[in-house]
C-alpha cells in the first residue's frame, strides 16, 4: 500500500520535485525542497513530508 500526500499542492511538489532531480541530478537537493516548498506554499509538515519522501527515494542523498 502506498500512501498518498493529502493536497493538490503538495502533489504538484512531488511531480515537480522528481521532474527537476531528472532534468539536473547535480542541483542539491535540499535547494530543490526550499524551491518547491516556497512555490507550491507548502506548510511545515509538507516540507517535512516532501524531504522525507525525497530522502528515502535516494540513498544517497
């Protein structure tokens, strides 16, 4: 079972965020989450829950 973010924009940030670490894996990625968090106007728990889906998905990041 997968569970899935409440809320269109932090969807919207999951998509975008995935799409950007395509298009240039070198961009940091906690400059990715301030970008995303700051355009889709993410709450604090979003952020959080956006940094540890982006962290989990990536061992080495």
């Amino acid at each position: 079972m997968t569970i899935q973010p409440e809320g269109e924009n932090i969807r919207k940030a999951v998509k975008w965020l995935g799409a950007e670490r395509q298009a240039d894996p070198s961009v940091p990625l906690h400059k990715l989450i301030d970008q995303a968090c700051l355009q889709f106007n993410l709450s604090p728990n979003e952020a959080a829950y956006l940094e540890r889906l982006a962290r989990g998905a990536r061992s080495d990041a």
